[in-house]
C-alpha cells in the first residue's frame, strides 16, 4: 500500500473503534472546544449505528458515524471528523462517500446532516443540497443539508491497512479513548 493510499472501512475492531473516538474527541473537544469531555453520546451504542475509520497510507486521519433514523430509509451522517494534518487530502470527501455509499447499500433513501457553515460548499461539491435556514448547534451556525442516497457511489472501498499506524491519533491524547464499557 502507498504512503498516499486512502482507505476507508467500518471501524469494528477495538483498536479502530478507540481511534475513530480519539480522532472525534481531538476535533471536537480538544481543538474546536464545541464539546465538553466527550463528544459520545446516545447515538454511539444505538442499533445500526455505524462508526467509520479513514487512514492515509497506514496512518489514522480520519473519521464520521452514521445511522438509521427511521424505517422509511432516512439516515443521518454526523461527527465528521479530520486531522488536522490529513485536512489538505481529500479523507474528508472520502468519508463523506463511504458513509452515503453505506447507507445507501442498506436501503437508505435520504441522507441528513447539519454541517459547520465553513464546510458547506465542501458538501454541495459532493451533491449535497441545503435544507432550510441556519441553525446553531453546539454554539456554531450550521446548514441542514440533505442527500439523495440513489446518487451514492458503489460501497467500494479499500478495506483496513495491514498494521495500522494510530500515533496521529494518540499524539496530543496520551491513549486511546474508548467509551464503551
């Protein structure tokens, strides 16, 4: 595998769980400030819920969650979550496919997602359209977006490196996090 290689999976394993934790906590709590201790809440252990996992190469860059909202086939994409290193690379978009590609291949009809409004156009690149006005959350505006899940690419990924490199992770955290008892 490349150094430039993205590959994105389902992050099921312990260790790939505790770095698609750490990576949110990192954005979320220690760089933005938008949370407070823990950005893990009820949705984290919810039926069908979906965590991702993205590496450069072998090194953990990034990672988003997804779930079922309903049975009428809408779901929801949220706790998109990038290093700061990785952000010049396009895991972000690659994230943001997987998990329209996932939720698509489980009989999803629409996606919903509140985006940061600095990262609006990033979506609309990638098909999003806005739906209804600005709302805060967590303190920052954010645009309501949605997305057509029949205009979702193939669930075609590369999987899981071999020996998966997670000190990008674990840099400014000291460990892995890893909520689940």
């Amino acid at each position: 595998m490349t150094e430039s290689a993205i590959s994105v999976w389902h992050a099921k394993a312990k260790t790939d769980l505790a770095a698609h934790y750490a990576i949110r906590h990192h954005v979320f709590v220690n760089e933005q400030g938008v949370l407070v201790f823990t950005d893990v809440d009820r949705w984290d252990d919810q039926p069908g819920v979906v965590h991702v996992l993205a590496a450069r190469g072998r090194h953990c860059a990034g990672s988003v969650r997804l779930y079922p909202l309903d049975d009428e086939g809408r779901w929801k994409g949220d706790r998109l979550a990038v290093l700061k290193n990785h952000r010049a690379t396009v895991i972000g978009a690659q994230l943001v496919r997987f998990a329209t590609a996932t939720a698509a291949a489980a009989g999803g009809k629409v996606m919903e997602a509140s985006i940061q409004i600095a990262n609006v156009k990033f979506f609309r690149r990638l098909g999003w359209t806005c739906d209804g006005a600005e709302r805060t959350y967590f303190g920052l505006l954010h645009q309501p977006m949605l997305f057509d899940l029949a205009q979702a690419p193939p669930l075609n990924w590369p999987g899981r490196p071999d020996a998966l490199i997670y000190e990008d992770v674990t840099e400014h955290d000291e460990e892995l996090l890893y909520p689940a008892a």
